[in-house]
C-alpha cells in the first residue's frame, strides 16, 4: 500500500491533528486528504511572501476565490490556497507532500482545484504568460511533470487527474502556480485523493490457472508477463531472462527493426528534456519514467490544422495465428488525434485497431493479436490534431512474431493522396466540402448528410456512428452483437468490455467535437444494466469553451437487470463539446452495460421547438418554453416540493425550485431561460409567484436578454422572504427588431435555503404600479417632476449625495432613489416630486409603507400623500431625523377607487443636503404600530438581514403548514391555526460559536417608559440558548 513516509514532518494514517486520511469504498483510496482537519504533512516550500496556507471561504472577502470548499461544500469547509500574490515579478508558489513509497504501475492522483482572479488587467500577455498551475513529481534527483491546468477553464471546483507510473523508492509531488507581473490569479485545492497507488499484497493466497506467483507472494495474470508494466511490484514478472524470448524497442538508442517513413510529417525521436512543457507533449517516457528517456511523437501545432499522417513499420514477418503486439500510447492535446494499428500484406492493409481522442497526459498500455495467412508488416500510424501530440514506447513483441527469411519483403501501399479540401474543410461523402465547424453541427450540410454521419447519433449497426473509446484501464467501450432478444437493446450496442490499459478506473466513449446546440437540445439513449450498486453508467458534457465537465445523468447498479430509454438534457451550448459516456462494473461475475439507439433531438441552433413562445406556465405538466441553462454552476428541478413546501397553483403540484444546498450545487450560478423569441413591437407583463425562503438565500433576477445588446435586470429580490409564495410582476419592454431572451437566474449569497417559480402568466400591455419595490432594477415606474431631479443610484456608482448603503441590502452596492437638496440644485422653497403609477384597491384599507433616510445638515423636508381623483391627503412630513440610519414610514390608505403615491421633496437652501428613499412596500389591512406585529400579511417592518461575511443567518416568515426542511409549531399563537404566520429560526444551522441570527425593528423614537411583549415557542432546553 502507498502511504507516507513516518517521520517527523508526515502524516500517520487515521485521524489526528495533521489532518483527516480516509479511505474509498469505491475504488481503494488509502491516502486521502480533504484539510478539514489539518494540512496532512503538506508543505509550503516557497522562498518568497508568495505561499500556500490552509483557509475557508469564510476566510476570504466574499467574491474572490472559492465560495465553499470541495469537501463539505459550504463556507465552512477547508483547503489550501495560495496567498499574497507577487505585483510586479514572476513568482511561483510552492507546495510540497510528505516522502513517500512505492507507487504502483496503477496510480492515480485526482484533486480538486478552483483558479481564479486573472491576467486582464496585463498588457501584451501571450499564452505562456498566463498563470499556470502544475503537478510534478520528485524522485532519483529530478523532477518530472505530470499535469498542468489546460488553457481554458471557467471559475469554479474542477479535478484534476494525473497518473504517476511505476516508482520504485521514496518520491515527493509539488504542486506549483506561477503567475507573470501584476497578475491577480489564485488558486485553491482540496481533497486530494490516492486510488490504486498501492503495490498488489503479498500473501499466501492460492493463484488461478492462468495466474502466476511473484517473488513477493502476489499473483499477476500470466498475459501480462514481459508486458512493460511491473505489476508484481518486484519486477519479477518484467525479469529480462524470463522476457529475452520477446523483443521490446524502448528507442533508447535507436528505432531498433522498425522503420519510419520520411515525412512530413514523420515519426520523431526525442525525449521530454528536449521537447520542453508545452502542453499536450509527454512530460516524460514510459521506459524509464524519465524526461531523459526517448519515445517517438508526432506533433501539431496549435491553429494548424491536423498533422497528416506519420508511418511506422516492422520488419516483415511470417504467417501466424499466435503474434501480439504491446505498445505505450500517449494522446493528448487534441479530440481530434488518432492512433491506427493495421497489418499489411501484399494484398491488404487491414485496421486492427484505432484510438481517436484526448486520453489525458499519462502512457497507457494497448495490446494488438495478429492472426494472418500470408506473410505481413505491422503498420502504424499517427495523426496529431490541432495542437495535441501522438507519441508510443516500449513496442513489445511477442515471440510468436518471426522474421521472414529469404523472401521478398512486404512493401506498404501508397498514402492516400492529398485531400480535395483546403484546410478547416471536411470532404461530403458525395464530393465537395464544408467547413469544418459545419460537421457535428446537428444540421446536413452536404447534400447526402454525410457531416452528420459520424457524430454519435446511430444504431450501431452500422459501426460506432462516430463513438470513439478513450479508456486507459482494464475496461472499455466496444460494439457487440446482441446474443438473445432483450427488451432494451437491439442488434448490435456498445457495451463495456475488457480493456488492455494497465489503470483501474471506469471506461468512457466519446463523440466526436460537436456544437453548437440549442436550449432544447437531448440527446435520448437506450441502455441496460447489470450490476450491484458498485457499478454505474453516466452521461457527462464536455465542453472546450467553458474547460467544463458536467454530469448531465447517471444511474447506478440495482442488483438486478435494469434499463430503459432516457432522455438527457444538453442545452444550449457553443462548438466544441464533447458528450461521454462513463461505465464501471465488475465485468468477473455477470455484471454488464449496454448502451444502443442514440438520438439527437431539437439540437440544431435554429430550431423552434413548439413550445418555445410559451412563458404562460403553471409547471403542473412540463415546463413549458422554459428550459435549464445546461452550463450553469447548479440547477432549477422540476418537483413537487421535497420539504419546501407545496406548489402554489394547487397546493399539491409541480413547481420549480433550486436548493442551494444540495449536494450537485456548487458554483454561484443556476439560470433557467427561453429560447430565443420574436421581437416584440409593444410592452408586455410578466408575472410570477416566487419563493424566498431560508436563513441564507440568495439572490432571484429577471433578466431581458436582447440579441447583441447587455442583458438588463427587471427585477430583483435579495435575501429571505420567508416560507411564503410572493407574487411579483415585471414589464417586458419592446425590444424593436431584435429578438429576445428572458432569463430567471438565482445567485447563491450562502448554502442554505431555497428558491421557488410558479405560475407565470404573460399578458399584453405594461404592469401596473408595483406593489414592492427595492429600486434594485429599476425605477418601478415612479415619475419625476417639479424643479429638482429624483434619481436612482448607488453608493458606489452615484453622482449625487446619499447615504453610505441601501436599506434593501445594507450594503454600497444596492439602490436607492435619491434628491439632492443642495441651494445648487433644489434651491429653498423649490419642489422634486416623484409619483408613483395608480394603484388599484383590492380590499378596503391598505397600508403603505417606506423606508427614508435624511442627510444630516439642511435635508429640507419630505412629504408624503396620498393623490385620488385630484385629491391630495398628507400622510407623513419629515424634515429631521433622529439617529444615522434608515427610518421608516407607514400609513393607512382607505381608498374608494385608484389612488397614487406623491414624494414630495423641499429645498431648504442648505449646502449639501439630500433626501433617499427605499423599500417601498403596499399591503392588505390597516399599518400596525411601529414594531407592533402578529405577522400575518408581512413582516411589519421587523428584519432579518444575513450576512455570510459574518456568518449570521436570518430569521424566516412561515405559516403552521409542516415543513420537513423549515420545521415550527403547526399553531400560531394569533389565530391558533396552521393557517396562523409567525417568524422562526431552526436553531440547528447555527453551527459553531460565533453565529448568530438578528430579528430588528425599524428605529424607534426615544420614549422614557416603554414595554415590548411577545410570544416565543423553543423545542430546546433554555439553558443552550441566549435571548
């Protein structure tokens, strides 16, 4: 087994204060560290300020770095991460592992990192510029690199997966970023895991027929003797007297009986040192796991297009049925890089087998039978894509493979002559070409549809239709004939099959590069599965753009022979993503996989789905014209409840909902959009019921997204409402002649909560007057008149004086509307109105409400009526205020018909002064007293702000309806039934010390003799709490 090195500076395995070492149920995972608990004998080894420390997102200033940890996936988990970046030279910040031993031919190192910040701000950057992270490994005096970050990545937690090979003796890994001049980059990692990094065990155990006995007591399978990989650990079964029978070419003098055809391009000779790090070259051999070591490659450069086709053959040899091939294969760089292994004769030249793809930066191992009736070479060829690398090692033969003596020898058949096409075409099947990004597109282009042949949409009765195995372990992808009816599979399917690479891990196929897609875009399959609950099969995107690999599916062992058709959402997406397929079972009993009838639907970017103009939607059936943003960090879920509450349509219905809580949710992100809609030549209304319920919620936009232009925010709502569905409405402006999108998107401020969508209703003509308004978005339709100018504005982006943060979210960045009441701009006596749009009474008294906020030195005065049919009614003036702070204003509005809101600001004359308003808030029933409330309509003024800076939480607004998410009393103590609202706090989120959760009343004016009374309800003992 891998484990560190005991000394002084290392971990010992189990718990303890140096960090918490775990093991994997799933694949043997006998050193893993996920720094809750300590660093685990990781090391910062830098020599400047530049360095690694372990930290939380709670740590850090909310909106740099990671918002949560890996491991828990919440603020509260742990990891390490770089710190104190360099401003004006390269610097590079290092992180070194214990000593440890003994790693075998098996291991995989995965971690999770989260880069970010970036270069913008650096003028004339090139690629090698950029901030690069990198894993390398140190042993027998040198250091050899295993993985560096890809080009393109987006923000949020990714893995990585580097193979480390055979290592005999003690090794260390690094972990390093460098970043260029005045580069602002960070990077975090967390749980970093080990799988199959031990050596086999030595025991007593008694082998199989067809296993032999290391010197160490283990038993390797006697087909992987003189194979190039030491699997015994000892080197017993790659022992040079037990192999002189086979012959291995590890070109490290020369190419031995191989001959490679002059190019170009041609098969090269090199070695890492050589070579250098550019990314997609092998950073060392598989030989001797050295840059010193050499290996033949074939290379293209970044934007050249393909490489052409290099040629490698053997010697000619004699008719056999018992001759194989084992080759080291290195692809990586590029989707579009092929391996080809044929045998030729002077009659033929027949495939054997292929490997197309990017299998990631590590040498994995192939094996080729030759079976042949007349004399034969060995042919291989490469082609590097698009800046990727073809490289292979260690050709092994077996001793079935004779030379042919005395007779002519096999001559290669000519290459293919040079495409028709220029470069960045594909040829159509039928003649012509096309561009090449016009292949996989989801749309025939060539006049026979020859462009989407080949792209992962078939029966497999014809071939893999584009499908191509990228595994590197012991299973893989492969077409199989269908041996007996079967309810979900016919004919020929892909199915998982034995593989030859030396790793252990899962299997995955992939499609060629495809894209774009459209929001509608599935892709349907039919699969079977038989396998315990070990043993799954899933679907995941990638996508080259965003540097993304998403889980769109998966579906696990049951035991028992399972499957179905299922459709998998892809959304809409730009070109170039890839869709994959990752299978793994326990093929040594009667477990299996298949996976057949593989269809694209609604893909093309173009198409209109039915209900693509349908925005009116109550959920109960689907979802409408709305779909999920497939690329957003999280998702909006179609259901009915699951602890939230129930729907607000029927109160037992489908809703959508996000939980930011859930395990799949990380990132900051989840979008749910339409497609794109005609434009539209008049104003409609949009309305909605949300739900904004928990003690750390974020934040819910409706966003307008015309083509080609910034999208726009038509409304926003920032932190709990409570468990309560809110109607809310929002005009949709005419957008012209440009088509649209309308977009609902839920930005996560903390982990615990949910964000609830139902029954929205589009209608013609603008919405009336807004019954809430935060001035977050817009101005809510409020007027403005007189001499002075009333406008909205932030702390941090206004012209005008106003106060230091909104009352909506405390903070600089949240909105107000504003008037300055300087001389300069409201001299003394003159008036700034601000009229609201008419509001229609719904029941016979209504309570208006505001929050106002004065300057501190001449503010002049505000005045608030109350304007029906003409008519004005005072209903507050203010011209000082007590305190710095927000204040609130209320009145009860008894109207006998549409009435409208009148803000009426008067200079006094003074230098500097303004008034600012927010929060305006319209409710059934009369205004109670200030801070006097039974909570049934709304809050009445008392909030609850969080702060996931400070980690206080906020208090929630619910009825005695149960919540298996919110639980409460099922009474309230005002009406005595679950139909009663009262405010609550589930105590149990609180955590560690140092949280709280803040219920405040708006200010209050000074009294000498005042009594609050309320009513609590607690299901925990008194002494564990403070109030």
């Amino acid at each position: 087994m891998l484990v560190p090195k005991v000394d002084a500076g290392s971990p010992r395995m189990g718990t303890g204060p140096q960090g918490y070492l775990r093991g994997s149920a799933v694949l043997g995972t006998p050193f893993t560290c996920d720094f809750e608990d300590g660093d685990c004998g990781w090391q910062d080894v830098g020599t400047s300020t530049y360095r690694w420390v372990r930290g939380r997102a709670s740590l850090a200033r909310w909106g740099t770095g990671p918002h949560s940890d890996h491991t828990v996936g919440t603020d509260l988990g742990s990891f390490l991460v770089t710190v104190s970046p360099p401003a004006k030279t390269v610097a590079t910040a290092w992180l070194r592992s214990p000593e440890m031993q003994e790693a075998a031919a098996t291991c995989e190192i995965r971690a999770w990192y989260h880069l970010s910040g970036s270069c913008e701000g650096t003028q004339g950057l090139n690629e090698m510029e950029q901030p690069v992270l990198r894993l390398d490994v140190a042993y027998r005096d040198e250091v050899v690199g295993l993985w560096q970050n890809p080009e393109r990545s987006s923000k949020g937690w990714h893995q990585l997966v580097a193979y480390l090979g055979r290592i005999a003796g003690q090794f260390q890994l690094i972990f390093s970023l460098t970043q260029p001049p005045a580069c602002g980059a960070e990077v975090a990692l967390d749980d970093i895991i080990f799988r199959n990094c031990g050596l086999p065990g030595p025991g007593q155990q008694d082998c199989g027929a067809q296993e032999s006995r290391c010197s160490r007591g283990s038993c390797v399978a006697q087909h992987r003797l003189c194979d190039g990989t030491d699997d015994c650990g000892d080197g017993w079964d790659e022992d040079t007297t037990r192999c002189k029978s086979f012959t291995n070419c590890s070109f490290e003098r020369d190419l031995c009986n191989w001959e490679a055809e002059p190019g170009p391009p041609s098969w090269d000779r090199n070695t890492s040192l050589n070579l250098g790090a550019l990314y997609g070259f092998p950073t060392r051999d598989h030989s001797t796991n050295s840059r010193a070591g050499f290996f033949l490659h074939v290379n293209s450069a970044p934007n050249t297009g393909p490489s052409g086709t290099a040629q490698l053959s053997s010697p000619t040899f004699q008719a056999t049925n018992s001759c194989s091939l084992v080759l080291y294969c290195h692809l990586h760089g590029s989707a579009n890089s092929n391996l080809s292994i044929f045998y030729v004769t002077n009659s033929t030249k027949q495939l054997v087998r292929e490997r197309t793809g990017d299998m990631g930066s590590c040498w994995f191992r192939e094996r080729v039978n030759f079976s042949v009736t007349e004399a034969f070479k060995v042919l291989i060829e490469g082609v590097a894509g698009n800046g990727g690398t073809v490289a292979i090692d260690d050709l092994i033969l077996s001793p079935g493979c004779v030379k042919e003596q005395g007779k002519s020898p096999v001559t290669l058949p000519s290459q293919a002559g040079a495409s028709p096409c220029a470069a960045g075409e594909v040829a159509c099947d039928s003649g012509g070409c096309i561009a090449a990004e016009l292949a996989c597109d989801f749309n025939n282009t060539c006049t026979d549809g020859s462009d989407e042949k080949h792209c992962g949409a078939t029966t497999f009765e014809s071939g893999a239709g584009g499908w191509h195995d990228v595994s590197v372990g012991h299973l893989r992808w492969g077409l199989q004939r269908l041996a007996e009816p079967n309810t979900f599979l016919t004919g020929s399917f892909l199915a998982l099959q034995e593989g030859e690479g030396q790793m252990v891990g899962a299997a995955k196929a992939r499609t060629p590069l495809l894209g774009p897609s459209g929001p509608t875009c599935t892709m349907e399959m039919s699969y079977r599965i038989q396998s315990g609950p070990q043993g799954f099969l899933a679907v995941r995107i990638l996508d080259h753009t965003t540097g993304t690999t998403q889980l769109a599916w998966h579906t696990q062992g049951r035991g028992v022979t399972a499957g179905e058709r299922v459709r998998v959402p892809l959304g809409e997406r730009s070109r170039p993503f890839q869709v994959e397929l990752l299978a793994l079972v326990d093929l040594q009993g009667s477990a299996s996989v298949g996976v057949d009838n593989v269809t694209f639907e609604q893909c093309y970017l173009s198409v209109v789905a039915p209900t693509a103009a349908e925005l009116t939607c109550s959920f109960e059936r689907d979802m409408c014209g709305w779909y999920q943003d497939q690329s957003s960090d999280f998702k909006w879920v179609h259901n009915m409840g699951q602890g939230q509450g129930s729907d607000h349509t029927t109160g037992s219905g489908y809703f959508l909902s996000v939980d930011p809580s859930a395990l799949w949710s990380r990132g900051q992100q989840a979008q749910l959009i339409t497609s794109r809609q005609d434009p539209a030549a008049a104003p409609r209304c949009l309305s909605f019921w949300y739900l904004l319920a928990g003690p750390q919620i974020g934040t819910l936009n409706l966003k307008l997204q015309p083509e080609g232009e910034e999208e726009t925010v038509l409304w926003t709502c920032r932190g709990t409402q409570g468990s309560i569905w809110h109607r809310a409405w929002a005009t949709l402006p005419a957008t012209g002649q440009k088509p649209y999108r309308v977009a609902f998107e839920v930005l996560r401020d903390g982990f615990l909560g949910d964000v609830g969508l139902d029954d929205l209703a589009l209608t013609a003509g603008p919405c009336g007057a807004e019954l809430s308004c935060s001035f977050e978005a817009e101005g809510c339709g409020l007027a403005a008149s007189g001499q002075g100018t009333w406008q909205r504005q932030s702390n941090g982006t206004g012209t005008t004086a106003g106060p230091a943060a909104d009352h909506t979210t405390g903070t600089a960045a949240g909105h107000y509307m504003v008037v300055s009441t300087g001389r300069d701009s409201l001299p003394a006596g003159h008036r700034a109105v601000l009229t609201s749009q008419p509001y229609q009474p719904s029941v016979p008294a209504q309570c208006l409400a505001f929050w106002y906020h004065l300057s501190a030195r001449t503010p002049g005065s505000l005045g608030v009526f109350v304007e029906q049919s003409g008519v004005r009614r005072k209903v507050l003036s203010v011209s000082t205020m007590e305190g710095t702070g927000w204040h609130r204003g209320h009145g009860t509005i008894q109207p006998d018909g549409d009435w409208q809101v009148v803000f009426e600001a008067v200079g006094a004359g003074g230098d500097h002064g303004y008034i600012a308003l927010d929060d305006l808030h319209v409710s059934d029933g009369a205004c109670p007293e200030p801070a006097s409330c039974d909570f049934e309509q709304d809050m009445c003024g008392w909030s609850s702000p969080s702060d996931p800076h400070l980690h206080s939480f906020a208090w929630g607004w619910k009825s005695g309806v149960p919540l298996a998410k919110y639980p409460g009393p099922e009474q309230d103590h005002t009406l005595g039934t679950r139909n009663g609202h009262y405010v609550h706090f589930d105590t149990s989120v609180l955590g560690a010390g140092g949280t709280s959760a803040l219920l405040e009343s708006q200010p209050l004016p000074a009294a000498t003799d005042s009594c609050l009374r309320f009513w609590y309800h607690m299901d925990i003992p008194e002494h564990l709490y403070h109030l």
